[in-house]
C-alpha cells in the first residue's frame, strides 16, 4: 500500500501481491472474505522490505536525513488522509446523529495526526467487531506505520555500529512480545511494539535475499493466497449458545488461532520474497497481470476509499451488502481511487507551495473537528433525540444506561420495601431504568450486579426477586438453594429497534419520518422463543411486547422521540414507551 516508490530493490511482481491483498481487505470489509483482513499483514511484510533496507543503507553512507524522510512519508500518505477526513465530515456533517458524529470527529482528528491506532486501542479493542459503522477505523494501519517510521529510523541511528544486528534483536523482542500472553489480541492489534517484527522481517529479507531465483516461490505464494481468501485454515462455523444481544449462534471456527494465522502469513511473504526475485520466472509471470498490478500501485487509494463507502452505506441504508450493492460500490471506489492516485499520489510533490497547502488543509480540518467536538457532535436541534444545540450532553445516554452502577451495593435491611436485584449486562441496566421509572419505583429497593460469578451471597439471601438478563440454565445452583422463601428468579428478554439509528434519521424530512419501523432479524426471534421456553411463565417477553401487527417494531415513541439510541439501548423517553406496555399489559411488576 505504502511504498511504491522506484527504488534499486523495487520488485514489480509485488504490484500483484499488493493488488491481491488490497482485494482481500475489501472483501473483508464487505463481510465476504472472513479471512481477508490478513492482507493487512501482507502489507507491513512489504513496507518493511521496502523502506528497511533504504534506512539502512543511508546511514551507512552518511547521507540519511531524519526530517526530509518523514516528510517524504507524511506527503505520501497525509494529502489523502486529510481528503477522507474531509469529506466523511461533510457527510457526517450532513446526515449523522451527535453521538455519531463526535465519534467520527474523534477518528478524524486522530487520523490526521496518524494516531487512530491508539485511539482504536484505547476505544474499541476488538476491530474483527468493529468495522461495519465506522467510518475511519481503517486508519489505524497509518498510524502503524508512520509510528514505524519516526521510530526505526532513530533506533537504527543511535545503533549505527551494529544497525543488523540490532534489528534482528528488536525483531526477536516484538515477536516475543506478541506470543507473550500480556495482553489480549484486540489490543497487540493497535500497537506497534506488537507489530513492529511484522514490517522487520521484510526489511530482513531484503537484506539476506539470495542471489538466485526458486520455482519453489510459488509455494509460499499459494499458501500465502489460500489463507488470505479461502480460509485454508477455516473449519467452517460451529454452533454456540445464542447472543442474547447481537442474536447469532455461529462463530467461524479454525484450526488455528488468529495469532498463529498472522504468523503464518508473514512468514509465506517473507517466503515469497525471499524466494523469488525481479526476473525469476514466477515474478515475471505473475507481474504480467493486467488487473491486479494496477490495483496493486492504487492499493492505499483503494484501502482509504472503500471502508468510509461501506460504513456510510450501512449507517444510512442497511447493515448488509447484497452483491449489486458492492458492485457499486467498488466501481464507485476504483474510480475515486484512479482519480486520487493519478491526480494526488503521482502528481503531489514536495514544495512550498504543498507544504503550504497541506498545513492549511491540516488547520481547516481539524479546526472544524475541534468545533464539532466542542458541540459534542450537535451540529443541530435533533428533538427526537431531546437534544439541542448549546446544550448537549454527549455521553447524556450512555450515562443514563449507566447509572444504575450506583445500585451495586447492599441491601438496607432498615428500609421495608421489596428488594429487587438485577443481574447482567447493559440490557439488564435498561430494565432496571424501567422498574426506577415505573409506578413499583417507590415500592422497591434496588441493587444491581454484573453477574451471578461474584454477586454477593448476601444479596442473593435477602432478595425477594431477582431478574436476570441471561438463560435459567446460567443460573449457579447456589443461587436457587440461597433463595429465601417466596423469592423467585425472572429472566428479561432481548430486545431491538434496528442496528442504528443513522437509517431513519437520514428521512427526517419525509412527512412519514415518525411512521417508520423496522423488521427484526429472525435470529432475534428465535433467541426470544428459546429464552421464553426456559423460563415460560417468569419471563419479560421484551420483543413480543414491541411487535406491531406487520411482525415489525416502532423506531420512535407516539410523541416522536427515539425509543433507543443505538438500536439497542433505551433513551429516557423509550424507557417511558417500555413502562407503558408493560402496565397496559398488566405486568406483575412485585
């Protein structure tokens, strides 16, 4: 993706390998290629042999400086991360919820200053779960890399005497750093001491390559392929017991774990490039490709364009991407990228005159980013949300949902009120909110609990009901043989009003906007019958209660406001909206 520069080991044939790995990160994420985002890895293999070597040899003849290389980089890569930035915050601008649109102001200044990594590493942890709304996720990668190149460079000067031998060492420590079990794979994802062996062993392997040229490179290469599209390693998918929140029951399953896979993949490029060069005959015959090498020298237009495509789609359309769908929206994608390679990466050299521009494009950017933040993503009056401009409050829901922290606590035994403990994750949180804004609120002394794991006893003795956000089947059994007499267990039932919010709002000004519904997954219907067989007759049927009689749920309350934010978490007013149904339907709250 980065590195397409001529330089004296540039090997041509690798335009193909980039355009293969920039092919599997798209279908990646369209949600076509489950193992796609391993082309990810291919791409530090390369920049590694890449830049590495060029480091190197620089400072062994004197003649590496510092600032100018940065530069170099950051006029590779900045002019069109700034271009994505802008135009996603026009679009956001536009059409996107506040919550929303502050997170994407948070993406877009972290990108700018190729720090989104650290941003991703610090926010979401996990990417595998991370990728369908977010329009600048992406970036991370860029952030990798730039940090790479301020910090190797430095490291390579103060080790100048022995520079090789110092790189097989650092390579050696952020190998061991990654198999270490010092922390989880979401977060080794994000960081660069975690991925810095990745870009050092291409740059080894450019080093040590071998004069001579083996047929036998294509068995990296095919293995290489193999993994990154079909999944070589893949199993298939094995049934589990069913999200309660995202309403699925498979995961895909492999031999392997994804580190092992990530291993594997760097080493089948260094394989490659260790095997093949310039003019063997498998580089020649795979650099006559006349598709794949041009993707290949487009591959960081194509890796900046297509995710910002996929996640407005799915913010404003659907989750989905039906196959017509993503032909669209790869030709829309070739074509910017064609225009940008062509008019930005080939044509944008380093002046005064760009260095100009690019600072003030730098300023303007994240001047509007630092605005936006400031209005915590209020750009407008969104009544349906009870937010107006000059008086937002940016994490109002989140804190909401969240405030029934406070009730994890004891039991008063001085207080004579039925003492409800809820147990569970955030949807347990919302039907706590219910019962505090239900008539019951004034009958009842709350205490909540994440889990059962480590609930305290204590609470477990004195409770006169417990509502449980999970399977009775979860149930530890020293919670039914604690149980006092006349106590008894409730199980609370999912619920959903579609994957975001962004897919009505973008109809705020059609006369039906408050009219509109959505249909729920089956999957969510078929979690809700099994939840209700288990628990029959004490059991808070969530989803059945919404049910219109078109089989599809309301988005907004009968005076117009947002029953949930996310999709699955309530607002204030959808807790109203909640309490409502449960008393029209007679609900034995006690």
């Amino acid at each position: 993706m980065v590195g397409n520069g001529v330089l004296m080991n540039y090997r041509y044939d690798l335009d193909v390998v980039k355009g293969l790995a920039i092919v599997a990160v798209v279908l990646y994420h369209a949600g076509w290629c489950k193992s796609g985002y391993l082309g990810v890895d291919v791409f530090l293999v390369l920049n590694g042999y890449f830049v590495v070597p060029q480091v190197i040899r620089q400072i062994e003849e004197k003649r590496f400086r510092y600032f100018p290389f940065l530069e170099k980089k950051i006029f590779r890569l900045l002019p069109l991360v700034l271009l994505i930035c802008g135009l996603s915050l026009a679009i956001g601008y536009w059409g996107m919820l506040p919550n929303d649109f502050r997170f994407l102001s948070e993406e877009a200044v972290a990108s700018s200053v190729f720090g989104n990594n650290i941003l991703q590493a610090m926010t979401t942890q996990n990417y595998w779960a991370a990728i369908y709304h977010k329009v600048l996720m992406h970036t991370w990668f860029l952030g990798v890399l730039m940090q790479f190149y301020m910090v190797f460079p430095l490291l390579m000067l103060l080790m100048r005497s022995r520079m090789k031998s110092a790189l097989v060492i650092l390579t050696l420590l952020s190998l061991l750093l990654y198999l270490l079990p010092i922390d989880t794979i979401g977060d080794k994802y994000y960081q660069l001491p975690y991925r810095f062996f990745e870009i050092a062993v291409g740059g080894l392997v450019a080093i040590h390559s071998r004069k001579g040229d083996s047929n036998m490179s294509y068995l990296p290469l095919c293995c290489l392929l193999l993994m990154i599209f079909f999944g070589a390693f893949t199993i298939g998918e094995r049934a589990m017991p069913y999200n309660l929140v995202g309403g699925t029951n498979t995961i895909r399953e492999s031999f392997l774990p994804r580190e092992v896979l990530l291993l594997l993949t760097v080493l089948f490029v260094a394989g490659y490039l260790y095997m093949s060069r310039q003019e063997g005959k498998i580089s020649l015959a795979v650099q006559h490709s006349r598709l794949l090498a041009p993707l290949g020298r487009m591959s960081l237009s194509i890796f900046l364009w297509h995710q910002p495509l996929f996640a407005f789609y799915r913010y404003f359309f659907a989750d989905d991407l039906s196959l017509p769908v993503l032909i669209v929206l790869v030709i829309v994608t070739l074509l910017l990228s064609a225009f940008t390679y062509c008019i930005i990466e080939r044509r944008l050299a380093i002046s005064n005159i760009s260095r100009t521009f690019l600072v003030i494009v730098f300023l303007v950017v994240n001047a509007f980013v630092l605005w936006t933040y400031q209005r915590g993503g209020v750009v407008r009056d969104v009544p349906e949300l009870d937010i107006y401009e000059g008086s937002a409050d940016p994490t109002a829901f989140e804190r909401y949902t969240d405030r029934i922290y406070q009730y994890d606590c004891e039991f008063s035994s001085d207080v004579p009120k039925k003492k409800i403990l809820i147990i569970g994750n955030s949807f347990a949180r919302d039907f706590a909110n219910i019962l505090l804004e239900s008539s019951m609120r004034d009958s009842i002394q709350l205490s909540y609990h994440y889990a059962f794991v480590d609930c305290p006893i204590s609470r477990i003795r004195q409770c006169d009901r417990i509502y449980f956000f999970g399977w009775k089947h979860d149930v530890p059994s020293e919670v039914w043989q604690n149980l006092k007499d006349g106590s008894d267990i409730w199980g609370i039932g999912t619920k959903n009003h579609g994957t975001n919010n962004g897919i009505f709002y973008k109809n705020r000004h059609r006369p039906d906007y408050f009219a509109q519904r959505t249909t729920i997954r089956e999957d969510f219907h078929t979690v809700n019958r099994m939840l209700k067989a288990e628990w029959q007759d004490k059991y808070v049927d969530l989803l059945t209660l919404t049910l219109q009689s078109d089989s599809t749920v309301l988005v907004f309350t009968p005076d117009h406001h947002f029953i949930t934010y996310d999709g699955l978490h309530l607002t204030p007013e959808g807790t109203q909206y909640y309490v409502q149904l449960l008393s029209a339907l007679g609900f034995p709250w006690l």
